[in-house]
C-alpha cells in the first residue's frame, strides 16, 4: 500500500509548468492558462526539435561507426587480426601514455601543494593556540588593573569624604 502513494504519474511537461498550470487554474485565471498551454505547445515544439537534431547525431554516428567497421581490413587469418589488434594497442598505449604522465605530474605537484598547505596550516594554528595563551595573562593583567583603579576610586573618596 505505501508503494502505491510513492508512485508518481510522468509526462511530457516540466514540473515546474505543471505546478504553474495547476496554480493558474486553481485561481480562475483562465486567460493566463491558456498562454501557459501556448508556452507548453512551445516547450513540446523546442523539445520536439531538439529530439530530431539527437535522432540525426545518432544516425550520423551510427553511419560513421558502420564506415570505420567498413574500413578494418577483414582478416581471414587470427595472426593477422592479433598483429592488427597489437599494432592499435601500441598506438594508443603510445597515444595515452604522455597523457597519463602528464596527469601523474599534475597529481605529484598537487600533492606538494597539499602537503606545504597542510604544514603551513598546521604553523598557522600553533601560532594562533600561541596568541590566543599570550592573550590569557594580558586579560587578567588588565582585570587587576581595573581592580586596582576601583580601589583606588575607593580610597580617593574615602579620603575626601575624611578631609570633609
């Protein structure tokens, strides 16, 4: 039975439409709903082409791929074929293997910079531990002396209050 309320009907529509159709209709605005089912006839006719344009590339790559299949010399003998598959390997592991140490370069430097980011971290945070302990005493300092001076405050009134 909760399988049931978690199904949810699909469609062609964005939700977002749907929702803003639903609203405008709730609301009486007919008027408005209308031009959002022209918007929505708009919506199907960009999806529509775009959905065309895709069935062209795959029909383009589909030839190309029927082309290249084409174009492989057909072997009669497996020593042939295996001498043509090792030739494409070669190709390609020569192809990619710059490729590969170019990223592993890449990985290496990064893993420098992490590593000097994290010991320079790592000197930021003693440094800040180091000011927030230097910064301890100077408040208690700073509480004695506003100890100090209220007392201070005190005698001086003391005092003018004895000379009175």
């Amino acid at each position: 039975m909760g399988a049931l309320h978690q199904f949810e009907k699909t469609s062609m529509t964005s939700p977002q439409m749907v929702r803003v159709n639903n609203y405008q209709i709730g609301k009486g605005k007919q008027p408005a709903a209308n031009g959002a089912k022209k918007s929505d006839s708009a919506h199907q006719e960009i999806m529509q082409e775009a959905n065309e344009r895709l069935n062209l590339e795959v029909q383009r790559l589909k030839k190309a791929l029927f082309d290249a299949n084409k174009d492989t010399p057909t072997a009669s003998h497996p020593a042939q074929l295996e001498a043509d598959r090792k030739a494409i390997a070669e190709k390609f592991s020569q192809k990619y293997s710059a490729k590969i140490k170019q990223l592993e370069s890449k990985y290496q430097s990064e893993v420098k910079k992490n590593t000097l980011l994290n010991i320079k971290m790592a000197k930021l945070e003693t440094l800040l531990d180091e000011v927030y302990e230097a910064e301890k005493p100077n408040q208690l300092e700073t509480n004695d002396i506003q100890n100090i001076k209220k007392i201070n405050q005190q005698l001086e009134t003391l005092l003018k209050k004895l000379k009175v």
